[in-house]
C-alpha cells in the first residue's frame, strides 16, 4: 500500500487560517492544489500553528480555520485524493520543528524579509515564533518527504531555507529527507495590493487593499473600480513604472488565459473603465463557483469533521514513520530497546 503512495511525487502546502483567503492565495497558491491532485500525493495544511505567531482572537481563529478547510473543499479539493487537515492536529509538527531548530543558524532566520516585514508591522509583539517560524515550515515540509512546494513568490525564501536544513542534516546523517523544490505559477506568484501595488496583496492588511475570495460581486466590482492605478490611462505591461494597471493585467491574465499584449490590444485606449470592468468580471467568474459551493459545504458540519479526521489520520501515519526514522538518525532515546 504504501509503496504505491511513494509511487507518485509528493506535494506538501500550507496555507494560515488568518482572517479571509485573499485572491492573491487563489492565484497564488490554492488554484495550483486542484491543478496538481491527480498526478501528485498531495497534502494540504491549515497551518494553524503558523497562525499563532500573531496574537489572534480564540473564536475568530476557530471560525477561521474552518472557513478555510471549507474553501480548500469549495476550490475543489477532493478529500479522498488529497489529504487535507490541520496542521496541529499532527503534533509531529511540532516535535520536528525542534530537531530542525538546532540545525538552523540564528543568521539564516534574521536573514528572512517575512521576519522583518512582520516584526515591523507587529512591533509590540516580535515573540520567539514569528522568529523560528520558517523552521516549522521547513517541518511542513519535510516530515512528509515532499518533493514539491506549491507556493507564491513570497514563500521562496522560504523554501530555500527548508533546503538548506534537508541539505545540512542530511549531510550529518545520510539521507534522510527529500529535498523540496518550489512549484511558482507563470503569472500571478505575487499578486499585489489593490490600493499600494508595490506591496504583496496580504489577507493581514485593511479590507480595502485585497480581494477576498468569498467577497461578493459587488464589493469585487466596487474594490477593482477603486484600485490604484496611474492618471495615463495605458494599458501595458510595465510592472517597475506602471504597478497597478500591471497588478491588475496579471490577475486578468492569470483567470482568463490571455496574454499581456492580448489585454493592452483589447484595452488600451479606451480609459481605464472597461478594464477594471473586465479585471473585475474575470474574477468574480473564478470565484462565483467557490463561493456557491462554500455556502453548502460550510453548512455541513459533520461533513467537514469527518475530512478533518481522515485527514489528521492519514497525515499522522505518514508523519509517524518519518519521525521514527529521524529520531533513531539522531540518536534519541527510543521507548523499546
Ligand atoms: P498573512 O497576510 O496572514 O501573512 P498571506 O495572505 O500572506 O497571510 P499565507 O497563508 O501566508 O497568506 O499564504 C498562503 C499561500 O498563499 C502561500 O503559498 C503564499 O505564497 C500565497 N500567497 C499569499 N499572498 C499572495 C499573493 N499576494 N500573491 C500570490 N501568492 C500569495
Ligand atoms: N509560510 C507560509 C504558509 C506555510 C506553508 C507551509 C506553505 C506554512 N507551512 C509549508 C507551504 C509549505 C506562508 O506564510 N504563506
């Protein structure tokens, strides 16, 4: 049984349950989970302990994990090929993360832009874990021998990071983990925020600058209408001079297949209304199907429950075996000698 799991590659992604998933984290990232189901062993992660590197309300959290194991299934997912759970509820996580700790040098997690753009934002509350927090991912990542990351840009750092540390320990103790490569989509790994295109398009910033992806057509029509663009009314593809209208063709092109110079030929010259209308039309198409299918899923309680318990229990089976071969690597003391 297993040896026909390992037969295909596998895939590990997390996404936080912080507040609403963001059209950045659809193009980003959970578009690429449904692209990926048949031909890879994928597991998908409510990364709720990632979560808690910032203070979070107790109920708000618990609403929000939810909502988002019920987008995951909403996009798609289907639960039987792909193993969708929350990370906490497989403690290997965490006992991973600090194996993985010792073999993380203090320079390479200062080095981490999320760590600086994070402490900036929550000055009052740099903690230990928004520190260390690219070591737990590295554990995501390893304690199921993924081969590949589905991930945005953002993430790259990341993912190098995870490497390095497969790479390290591996050279002490043999090999042990799979080294993970990332899996970036051509367009849209970093969608950017509506209201200042130079920033990454983040559900931890104000309503205003993201597209939720469970926002109805209404506020979609009324958020692309208000984006930021320039006063030059051209349409073309000029990311460094030209941020927002470039957000905004990206995000079409990445929901609609067209190419850059299909959208400047289509609407360059015409102000930028029809555009922003036709950003706003491609996206509310992606999404409308989601958000139907959100509203039954998300009522079904016992539905979801019984995903998040195979999910847990399959993720556990694999997590097991992996930490019994790297706590006999490193020496830990084993229950039965
Ligand atoms: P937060 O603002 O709470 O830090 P986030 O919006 O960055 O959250 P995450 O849960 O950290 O979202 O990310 C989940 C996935 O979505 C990751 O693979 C990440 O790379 C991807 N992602 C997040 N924001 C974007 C974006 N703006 N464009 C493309 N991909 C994104
Ligand atoms: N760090 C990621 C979320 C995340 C993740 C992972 C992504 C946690 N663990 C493992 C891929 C694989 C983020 O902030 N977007």
């Amino acid at each position: 049984m297993e040896a026909n799991i390992q037969q295909k590659k596998r895939i590990f992604s997390g996404i936080q349950p912080t507040g609403q998933l963001t059209l950045g984290n659809y193009i980003g990232a959970l578009r690429n989970f449904k692209l990926l189901e048949d031909e890879y062993d994928c597991l998908y992660s409510i990364v709720d302990m990632h979560a808690l590197t910032v203070r979070q309300n107790p109920a708000e959290l618990r609403k929000a994990c939810l909502r988002t194991m019920a987008i995951f299934l909403a996009s798609g997912l289907d639960p039987q090929k792909n193993i969708i759970y929350f990370q906490s509820h497989v403690h290997e996580h965490a006992e991973l993360n600090w194996y993985l700790s010792c073999f993380t040098y203090m320079g390479e997690l200062q080095r981490m832009t999320q760590f600086k753009d994070k402490s900036a934002k929550h000055a009052d509350n740099i903690n230990a874990g928004l520190f260390t927090y690219p070591v737990l991912m590295a554990a995501d990542i390893l304690l199921y021998m993924s081969d590949m990351v589905p991930i945005g840009a953002d993430q790259k750092q990341h993912l190098e990071l995870a490497r390095n540390i497969a790479q390290r320990f591996n050279g002490v103790y043999g090999d042990v983990f799979v080294v993970p490569e990332g899996y970036f989509p051509k367009v849209g790994a970093r969608v950017m925020s509506l209201q200042d295109p130079t920033r990454k398009m983040s559900k931890s910033d104000p309503e205003e600058t993201y597209i939720a992806i469970l926002d109805k057509p209404d506020v979609i029509r009324r958020k692309m209408r208000r984006a930021k663009t320039d006063s030059e009314n051209c349409v073309e593809f000029d990311p460094e001079n030209r941020p927002g209208v470039s957000n905004l063709m990206s995000i079409l092109s990445a929901l609609s297949g067209m190419s850059m110079e299909e959208i400047s030929e289509t609407y360059s010259g015409k102000g930028y209304g029809p555009f922003k209308d036709a950003v706003a039309d491609s996206v509310i198409s992606a999404l409308e199907p989601i958000q139907n299918e959100y509203e039954r899923i998300s009522a079904d309680k016992a539905y979801l429950e019984s995903v998040m318990q195979d999910g847990a229990d399959r993720a556990s089976r694999i997590a097991h075996k992996t930490m019994l071969k790297v706590r006999k690597k490193l020496g830990i003391a084993p229950l039965k000698l």
